[in-house]
C-alpha cells in the first residue's frame, strides 16, 4: 500500500484516517478520551453514553510517512496504512499496541478425529477455525508485566489477565465457577496497567462480544464481536482512579442513594406467600434487637405471578398491610419480572397486546416464551413509549406503599429455550432484533422502573436489576445474581464486587449467606461480615433452602450478627459520604487495593481484601474453619479499629480471627463521622453528629441533606469541615448551608478527650463548649 492512498481530514476534533476503501475515525471527546470508530452500517444509538460528552479540547494531527499521529495533552494515538491503532500516554509510555502476528489456536495439534473423541465425553476444544465467526476482532499484544480489570461482575479472580470472558447475558443457575465466561451482565470495559501505567478500553457494542486476554496466547489479547460497528474508547489518566473516572464520566456515576438504602435489608423467596409470615420475620428483628430496614417481596406477592398485581387472598388490604410495617420503620420492597401472561382477562396483557408493546416473531405476531406465568410476553423496552408504559404502571405498587422496585429475570430469562437472536425489538424508534437488543434489555427495564418511580414520588428511586449493560448504573442497584451458599460463593465475592465497582456500579451487594444451597452457621457469620461495607447489605435465599436469618442458629451466631449489624450502621454516614464523593469523582465506594495502591505490585492480584473509601481496609475471613489470616496492609500506618494498635504498612501481620472478629484498618491520621446503633434510621435529620479521629490529627468534609430527594441538586445540602490538630486544638466550620436540618450538636471523638461543638442560630456557626 502507498502513502497516497493514506490520509487524513480534521473537523472539530473528528479526524478521519482514510486507507484504500476503509477508514477509521476518531473522535478527541476529551484530553484523556478517544472514540474510535468504524462504521459497518449498523445502529450509532449508545445506551452506555447519554448525550454528548464531548469537551472543547487542544489537540493536533499530523502524518509522517506511514503514520498518522492525533496528539492531546494526555493520549498519543498513532494509525498505520493498515488501520492499526497504537496509544502512548503523556509521557509517551506505550498503552495499547496492535499485534502483527497470527492468532494461535490452545488445540492447534489435535486433529479432527481426536477433537470428535475429546467432545463425546463432553469436554470443550477451544479452535480458531471454529470460533472465529466473529465480525471484527482488535488484537493487541500483551506485555509480560500487564494486568486486566473491569468486565462488571464476571467470575473467577480480581486480575482477569490469562481468562477468556463472552459479553452476553445470561440465566445461569448452575455454582458459578470461574470458568464461566459469561453470567448476567455485560460490562465490556477493561482496565489495564502496563508497565505500571493505567489505561482503559470501552468497547461500547451490545451484541454479542468476546474477551481474550491472555488464555489463548500470551503474546496478545483479543477483543471481538458479533455484530455492530467497531465503536470504542481509548480512556487515559495519570492513575487507575483517574481512568476510572473517565470511564464513568463517560457513562455516569450512582445517583445518590436515599440515606435508608445503606441500612440492612431482609428478603427470601417464599416470604410473600403469606402475610403472617412476614410479620413473624419483622417481629423476630424487633425481638432480637436486631436493626432492619426493608423486606424484600418474592414473586409470591403477586396473583399467579402476574406483574402489577397484588394476591389479595394473602395480603387482604395490601396498602394497609404496607403502612403498618411502615410505621414499625420497615419497608417493603416488591419484585417486577419482564414476562406479562398471557392472558385474555388480565389487563396488562390486553393493554400491551393492543398498543403493539410486546417484543414480535418475524412474521409479525407476538413472541411467547415461558416464564413464572406460565406462557407470556415480553415488554419491548428497546421502545421509548414501552417504557413510559412500564414506568406509569410502578404507580400500582408505590400507591400500595412499596419504598422501591426489584427486576429479575431480564436477561432476559426464559425456560422453553433461548430467546431466538431474530425476534423484533426496537432499537428506541428504529427496528431492530434480540441480537442487538439482548444485553440492554436489563438495562432499558432499570431505565424505564427508575423513571416510573421518580415521577411517581419525587424521591430518589430505589431499583434492584439482575441484568445490566454499561451505563446502568444511572438507574439501579445491582447484585452479583444467584450465587449459593458455597466458601467459593464467598471468596469470589470480593474480586466480583471490586470489578462492578471499577466497571461503574458503586452500589452493589451479594447475596448475603448466598443464594441458593444450605448455608451454615460458619458460613452466614462470614459472610456477613465480609459484606459489611457492600453498599447493598442484604440477606436474600430461595424457597427450597433451609432458612438463613439471624437468629437460625441460636444465639452464638445471632449476638455476631447483631454485633456486626450494628458496627454497620456506625459507618453509615461515612458510607453516605462515601456516595457524595462518587457523585463527584465517578470513583467507587468499595474498592480493589490495587485502585488506590497501583504502584503497588503485591495488591495487584489481592482477591481477599478491600478498601472503602481511601481510608478503610477490610480482610474478611473466606476460608472455612479458620481462625488466623495474613493481612497485608500497604504503604502508610494503620490503626485496628478493634484494638487501637498501629501498624507500619507495606507489610504483612498475621491476625487473630475468631469467629467473631473482622480485621478493619484504618488508615492513620483519619476523621470519619460514626453514626448511632439505631433499629431503623429515622426520616427525620439527625440533631447530633461524631466524628472520631485515628491517629494524632486530620480534616474531614462531610456531607448532609434531607436524604430522600433531589433538593440537594438546588443547593440544599450542608457540608461540614471538621479539623484537628496534633496539638488538640479543633474546629467545626458549616462551610456550606443549604439545608436546615443542620446538627444540633458536633462531638469530635479525640484520643484522650471529647470536644462538643453547639450551634449558634444567631451567629450560624459551631462554638467549642468550655
């Protein structure tokens, strides 16, 4: 190929590098973000990426020779004859770098015959004869030093590097093992740090993609889709946090929970059968003095499993049912399956049949499939009206006195076979097939539940989704899906919910005690433990498994659990503020060490520890029978929560871990509110608040509002600045006042001594008392 067939043109940060009959254009969003695209004629909407995010930004292109080079002040990206891509960072550290070589099969010297043999038994033969119906592939080499991150909630470890991953979401009930390539969520953002320098790749598709990094060869790593256009983003930063940040800048950062959302939740499938059951479970938190602040309702509630109805045979007055359990400061939370029955009497349906809402057949008619109805439908949410349809019926279970809505089984879910790739679904006004559709459909069924209750109440919405697709953060909580009550469920845990976090899903949560199998009075006591700081803390189990609530097996386990319940709620404002914070900076609240550590190379593959916040370590206890564990605690001091004793970081202790103990850190010279052991958290502000320093002196922001609307987008928030000093000496400063349910009283927890700050109405300002 020659130089004259190679060029370029420039149009307001759109450059367009034409080669022969193809090209690629790239598209400066900001200094540390690049599109890259190439147009296969297929749908431009991104459900991931809502509106334009696009900056005024310096930047220059040039071509040398064979080279065409877009320079920003963060991101070299250099394009060949060939379209291939390489991206150096600011310092001109090498990124990504395309690999020319040929792709290598693992079986490439087994032969047919014995291939024939190995799969009679059942065992897989990976081949790239076989596997390479893909669209298009991106191939970049792999350097010895480099690590993978991201992809949402996949099994397996925190470091993905040398595992292949499939970006189609997926029902799947069997024990996740980290083999699985694929479960319920499609998030295909990695991050990699190469050489120690952090980069991220955003491959906006929604059909059907791959991952592999490093299983097949490790000479390179391959991403490859399906279908869909070549679409992604090159994502640059000076550190992990930093790329990170773009990425969610890119697709949107958790909106701020209501304050409650951070409490402890209860739920199992089959407690919705019968309304005695139900008060017997709330009854027994409030015998145990045990803190709760929702219920979870199962398909149970609803009459034959029919969406927006409520089984008046077991729950007679609904309403009433739902503002006494209120009233006892619990809430109800109900559950919303996609699959409408099919049903002549049943509104819903005939609604939808009639407006032309449900997804169609080729031919027209609607496509059926079963699910917990029995035979049913299911809602187009590709179609913007089919979600406004969707959201305007929530109002049925929010005027019934449900805090918020829970949506499963929209992968989504069938039992009579897989949806076909062909059935119709819109694409918002355009057709369009389950092929595209598939992994937003999750994500369209969270964006359409989050805006039927937001218009519903005007409060923050609290939606739960199963499946979900980039960007779906903006709409719903998530959890990890049906895991059970194994050791590895636990283990895996942790890696999983550090993925969502850096993949965007700050509030996310697991299972607690798992799922589906038998849990025990080991494993419940562990595992709530180590969940202690997920954003979502929630208990959840199925019908056919022995029970799993506090008090299950006897009074060790229930004063354990009663004990770390309560030690939640202390750091339920400094979570709350932790929440504030990501709204601001598209950082998570529960993190991979390797996020604030990257230098550090003993945390990059840490799959048993995590962070919350900057100043937070947790080591939960995964391993059945045991009763000591090594910590690693990285650089800096570190303070025991438990015992006050200081630790010098980048080293390894070896810590005492009863059942009864959790080892949390933190980090030393830290100021963190420490909230009330409370029941339930109240509607109403708190009149006090204390802050307790870790170390010898520190300041702390934090952050208040009225936590349950959107006034605080209007400036009705207070944020407080809060000081200590090595010498004792401290200050509270209400740096700003927006809302006036600001503390009554300040206490700052010093290591030998209390300070009680008062607030002055006349002066508006905190005075120290004498």
């Amino acid at each position: 190929m020659t130089t004259d067939s190679f060029d370029f043109t420039d149009n307001n940060q759109r450059v367009q590098v034409v080669s022969a009959n193809k090209s690629l254009t790239f598209s400066v969003v900001k200094p540390e973000i690049v599109q890259v695209f190439q147009d296969y004629g297929k749908s431009t909407h991104s459900y991931a990426v809502e509106g334009d995010k696009t900056v005024a930004t310096k930047y220059a292109v040039a071509k040398d020779g064979d080279v065409i080079t877009i320079k920003t002040d963060a991101l070299t990206v250099k394009v060949d004859p060939q379209l291939h891509v390489d991206v150096y960072d600011q310092d001109n550290q090498p990124l990504v770098i395309h690999y020319n070589g040929q792709r290598e099969s693992i079986n490439q010297n087994i032969d047919a015959a014995h291939k024939k043999i190995v799969r009679s038994e059942g065992h897989e033969v990976a081949a790239i004869d076989e596997a390479s119906n893909t669209y298009y592939e991106v191939l970049n080499q792999l350097d010895d030093d480099e690590q993978f991150y991201g992809l949402g909630g996949k099994t397996g470890f925190l470091n993905k590097r040398g595992y292949e991953y499939d970006n189609w979401n997926t029902d799947e009930p069997r024990p996740h093992i980290e083999s699985f390539t694929h479960l319920y969520k499609s998030i295909p953002v990695l991050f990699g740090l190469k050489q120690g320098h952090p980069y991220g790749l955003f491959f906006d598709n929604t059909y059907r993609s791959h991952f592999d990094l490093g299983k097949e060869s490790d000479k390179y790593y391959v991403y490859s889709a399906d279908d869909g256009n070549l679409n992604y983003y090159i994502l640059g930063g000076r550190t992990l946090k930093d790329v990170v940040a773009n990425y969610t800048y890119l697709t949107g950062v958790v909106p701020l929970p209501q304050r409650w959302m951070l409490g402890y939740q209860q739920s199992r499938w089959g407690y919705s059968m019968d309304q005695s059951r139900v008060e017997e479970i709330v009854d027994k938190f409030e015998q145990y003095h045990l803190p709760l602040e929702a219920i979870h309702f199962d398909i149970d509630y609803m009459k034959g499993y029919r969406v927006f109805t409520w089984d008046t045979d077991k729950f007679a007055d609904p309403k009433a049912f739902l503002t006494s359990l209120r009233k006892r400061g619990v809430r109800v939370i109900p559950i919303l399956d996609p699959g409408v029955k099919q049903d002549d009497d049943y509104d819903i349906y005939q609604e939808g049949l009639k407006k032309g809402y449900f997804a169609k057949n080729k031919d027209g008619s609607v496509y059926i499939n079963r699910v917990w109805p029995g035979q049913s439908a299911f809602p187009d949410f590709g179609n913007p009206e089919v979600r406004q349809w969707w959201g305007k019926h929530c109002k049925f279970l929010l005027d019934k006195g449900a805090a918020g809505i829970w949506t499963d089984m929209n992968e989504p879910a069938t039992f009579d076979g897989d949806m076909p790739d062909d059935v119709v679904m819109s694409d918002e006004n355009q057709a369009s097939t389950s092929k595209m559709m598939h992994n937003v459909y999750g994500h369209n069924m969270a964006k359409a539940t989050y805006n039927g209750i937001k218009d519903a109440t005007g409060k923050r919405p609290y939606v739960i989704t199963r499946a979900a697709y980039a960007g779906t953060q903006k709409y719903s909580t998530v959890w990890t899906g049906d895991n059970q009550s194994l050791w590895h469920h636990l283990q895996m845990s942790i890696p999983q919910l550090c993925n969502l976090g850096m993949s965007g899903f700050s509030y996310t949560g697991t299972d607690i005690g798992g799922f589906s199998a038998d849990t025990t009075a080991e494993l419940l006591t562990r595992w709530v433990e180590a969940a202690l700081f997920s954003p979502l803390f929630r208990n959840h189990s199925a019908l056919q498994v022995r029970n799993q609530e506090p008090w299950v097996f006897g009074k060790q386990v229930l004063d354990i659990y009663r004990k770390f319940l309560n030690l939640r709620y202390r750091f339920i404002p400094y979570l709350y503020d932790c929440f504030h914070n990501e709204t601001q900076d598209g950082l998570p609240v529960m993190r991979a060490l390797v996020l604030n550590y990257p230098d550090d190379k003993t945390v990059r593959n840490m799959n048993d520890e995590y962070m919350v916040g900057d100043n937070i370590l947790v080591a939960p206890i995964v391993q059945q029978g045991q009763t000591a564990r090594a910590v690693y605690l990285p650089e800096g001091q570190w303070i025991a929560l438990d015992t006050g004793v200081e630790y010098d970081g980048k080293t390894t202790i070896l810590a005492d871990v009863p059942i009864d103990k959790l080892p949390i850190f933190i980090k030393k010279n830290t100021l963190m509110p420490w909230g009330k052991e409370v029941e339930h958290l109240s509607d109403q502000p708190d009149t006090t608040m204390t802050f307790r320093l870790f170390g010898d002196a520190a300041t702390y922001t934090h952050y208040q509002d009225d936590g349950v609307d959107f006034k605080y987008q209007d400036g009705e928030y207070n944020e407080y600045t809060v000081k200590t000093s090595v010498a004792g000496d401290c200050s509270v400063n209400l740096a700003h006042h927006g809302y006036d349910g600001q503390y009554k009283t300040i206490n700052v927890q010093l290591n030998d001594k209390v300070m009680i700050f008062k607030y002055d109405d006349k002066t508006a300002k905190y005075v120290a008392e004498k």
